[in-house]
C-alpha cells in the first residue's frame, strides 16, 4: 500500500513514443556509466525489439548535476558523432538534486530549462529516476524514494517529460526479493543487475512494451533466471505507474 499512495504522487506523461527513436542521448552521471554504462544495455535491447538500427549517446560527468552539462552543445549533433539531431533526450540528475528543497527546486529549473530547449528542436525529453541510497551510504535515510519521487514529479510535470520510474523498480524488486544486489557495495551505484533493470525500465518506457522475453543478458553475464526476474519487475513498475496516472486523471 505504500508503495501505491507513492505512486499517486507520480507525473508521467501518458504518452508512448509514436515512431521508433533512432537517436538516443543519456546524460547523467555514474548512475548512468557504471557497468559499462547503461546505454550499452538499451541499445540492444533496442535493437533486438525493433529489429533495426538504433544509436545511443552518453554524456556523463562523475558526481555531476544535471546543470553541469552544457546542454547547448549537447543538442548540435555534430558534437555527439552524428548526422542528425537526436530524437529522445534523457536526463538524469544528481542523487543529492533530491535531498534539499533548493537542490530540487534547481533541478526542477534546469530540467524545464534543458526540455525547453530540446523540444524546440524536436526532441522529446525523458527523465531518468534514480534510486535511493542503502544503509551501505552515509547519506542513506528511510524513504528517500519519497523525496525521488516528489522531485521528479515536478520536474516532469513543469517540463512535460516523461519520467522513467527506475527508482520504483527498484523498490519492486527489493520487496519481492530482498537479498538481491541491485547496488554496489558503496550503496550508491548500481550494480550490474542494477543497470540491466535500469535498462529494462527504459525500454518499457520507450516502446510501451514489456521487456519480457528479450534474449539480450549482457553477453551471457545476466543468467536467465535473473533476466527474467528483472524484466518482469521494469514491467511492473511501468504498468503500475500507467494505471495509477489514469485513475488519477
């Protein structure tokens, strides 16, 4: 039930990508690149869906904010490698741009800023919930998914970006098994499940499909009983997000 009223608080655009995306550009931080960065594991999942091409761009800075970035330059596709402008932006903030009031009303403004500037161009924009601390970080604190949530809430709402729920998938998948290891063991990170789960809940957020059934396991470094697992969870935490906002339109 918590895990539902959290929900409530949620803003997600009801919106599924109409065509297919062919450029796709993270930018975060280490949230995003650990494990050979989470972009490595959309693309091919991607792929493998489609059955065609698709490129994904990462621009990370360790530690960083999502102010950090120079958006500007990060929007003229000749700076990315590419031929074209970029069809999906995700965002990804910094795991304190939660913590405090100022630090989510800044992110809130830099997220409505960035969009802004994207869309104009004709690119959708998607943010990327992050997860909360384990006991494992000294900032670690009970229900800081709350504050996640809230915060991205906003931001999505003010910007009109979709949000991926990773952070709630990750709640899903600790509830239903609590001894799987989601986190580093700095308790910050994502761990190698993490980041494929992440990857998962992008793809159901892109493709309004379930990731169940996917092959793709990191080059055998997923086993199948864990693949399928977190598939199922991404897709929980999409259809549970879908469901919630209707009810509450």
């Amino acid at each position: 039930m918590k895990l539902l009223r959290l929900l409530a608080v949620l803003f997600f655009a009801l919106q599924i990508f109409s065509a297919q995306p062919k450029n796709i550009l993270f930018v975060g931080n280490s949230y995003l690149y650990y494990n050979n960065s989470v972009h490595n594991y959309v693309e091919p999942m991607l792929r493998e869906f489609y059955g065609s091409e698709i490129e994904t761009k990462l621009s990370a800075i360790g530690g960083s904010k999502l102010y950090h970035h120079n958006i500007d330059h990060l929007l003229n596709p000749e700076n990315l490698n590419l031929n074209q402008q970029i069809d999906v932006l995700i965002m990804q903030g910094g795991s304190t741009e939660v913590i405090s009031a100022t630090n989510q009303k800044k992110f809130v403004q830099t997220v409505k800023e960035y969009s802004a500037k994207a869309q104009k161009l004709g690119v959708k924009t998607a943010l990327y919930m992050t997860h909360a601390f384990t006991e494992a970080d000294s900032r670690f604190e009970p229900n800081l998914i709350r504050k996640i949530a809230q915060t991205y809430y906003a931001a999505g709402k003010e910007s009109n970006s979709i949000v991926i729920p990773v952070g709630l998938a990750y709640e899903i998948a600790y509830k239903e098994r609590e001894n799987i290891k989601l986190h580093h063991v700095d308790g910050t990170h994502p761990s190698q499940l993490g980041t494929y789960l992440g990857a998962a809940t992008v793809f159901a957020t892109i493709t309004g499909k379930s990731p169940e059934g996917l092959v793709f396991d990191y080059y055998g470094a997923i086993k199948e009983e864990e693949r399928i697992f977190l598939q199922e969870t991404a897709w929980k935490a999409y259809r549970t997000w879908q469901r919630r906002v209707k009810l509450d339109k």
